[in-house]
C-alpha cells in the first residue's frame, strides 16, 4: 500500500471497531435476554442472530485492517529508525576519517 498512514486513521479505525463491538454485545444480550425470557420468537431470533453474525464478520475485516495499518505503520517506523542510524554511523564515520586525515598546514607550528 503506498498511501500514507496517520495516527488519526488508525485510531479512527479503532473507535469504530470499539463501537461496533459494543454494538454486538448489547444486541447479543438483548438477544439472549429475550430468548431466556421467551420474548421473541423463533424466526425473528434467527433474523437478529444472522444480523449479530454480520455484524461480527464485518468487525472481524475492520480488526484485520487495523492491523495491516499498524503492521505498515510499524515497519515505516522501523525503516525511519533505520535510516537514522545509518545516517548516524555514516556521520560518525565520516567525522572520525575527517579527525584522523585533516591536517592544516599550521598545525605543525602549534608545538
């Protein structure tokens, strides 16, 4: 994926699978609340059963999603660590050469 991830989208993403799942579970004790009660009657308890399990599906896409964003956002992170360092060890490689090469032509006269 070569879009860019914020923070923002992840932690959207994360309400909305919170919310959801809040969702699932009171229709899931209304429900059972219901059927222990005898409230409801067979057909109408399939119909909210099948429409608690559609719920769950769709849940269990936007759970996968949020990981692939945080998994993607992850690896950025690592890369951008990566490069720090990389750049860090050249910096410092590159000044200690320059330490160990670069004599003036007055530093001979400092003595």
């Amino acid at each position: 994926m070569a879009q860019k991830i914020s923070l923002t989208q992840i932690l959207r993403q994360k309400d909305s699978i919170e919310s959801r799942q809040k969702k699932i579970n009171e229709k899931q004790k209304k429900l059972d609340e219901d059927l222990k009660n005898k409230t409801i009657d067979e057909t109408i308890a399939e119909q909210k059963t099948e429409e608690i399990a559609g719920l769950i599906i769709i849940q269990s896409g936007q759970e996968a999603f949020l990981t692939l964003l945080q998994s993607e956002k992850d690896s950025k992170i690592k890369r951008l660590d990566s490069n720090k360092n990389a750049i860090h060890d050249h910096d410092e490689s590159a000044g200690n050469l320059a330490n160990t090469t670069h004599h003036h032509q007055y530093d001979a006269h400092k003595k």
